[in-house]
C-alpha cells in the first residue's frame, strides 16, 4: 500500500475523532462489501476467508479512498471492476491454483483448454 492509502489508518485517535475520516471509510466499505455483483463485494470474499472480516474491511475501505483519490486527481467517474475481476486476471494462475487444491485433494487431473 501507498503512503496515501494508509495515512487515515495510522493517525493518532485523538485526531482521528475529529475527522472521523476511518469511520466513514469503514461504514462505506461495510456498505460497499454487502452491495452484490462488485468488485469491492469480490474482494471482501476474497479476503475474509484469509485475513478475517475487520482486516477484510479495512482493505476495501483502503481501496474505497484509492479510488477516490484517482477519481478526483484524474477527473473521472467511479468505474467498477466487476465481481469476476479477481478471476480474470490472470487465468493461467487461476487454473493452477485449482489444479493444485485438487491435487491435495487426491485427484489427479488433465488439463484440456477449449479455444
């Protein structure tokens, strides 16, 4: 993470009463994690399995201000991802990382792509 991403999460209590920037960040983030068929959805998923819901929230609240910090630098509209971001991406390694849940598994498999 960025130093701009992490500043309203490392401030003193004292001054983050005051702003209360953490709070709103964190009740959108809430909102956003439960909105389905999102990016921000996908990525509470993603990492509540792994890290837990609090850290899960924090890192969407995290990419809630990344974004706005772009959308107000570049002037732009809020563009969502998609859910099926996470997927996409980067298909050779999603296939793999399948492969190897299923060898663990015990099942030996053969890999055909289709065109």
């Amino acid at each position: 993470m960025s130093h701009r991403t992490t500043w309203p999460f490392t401030l003193p209590l004292p001054s983050m009463r005051r702003s209360g920037l953490k709070t709103t960040l964190v009740t959108a983030a809430w909102a956003a994690a439960r909105t389905r068929r999102t990016y921000l959805n996908a990525q509470f998923v993603r990492l509540k399995s792994r890290r837990g819901p609090k850290k899960a929230i924090l890192a969407v609240a995290a990419s809630i201000l990344t974004a706005i910090y772009h959308m107000l630098r570049q002037e732009v509209s809020y563009r969502d991802l998609g859910p099926d971001f996470f997927e996409t991406r980067s298909k050779t390694k999603v296939v793999a990382r399948y492969l190897r849940k299923l060898r663990d598994l015990g099942c030996d498999v053969e890999v055909k792509h289709v065109a």
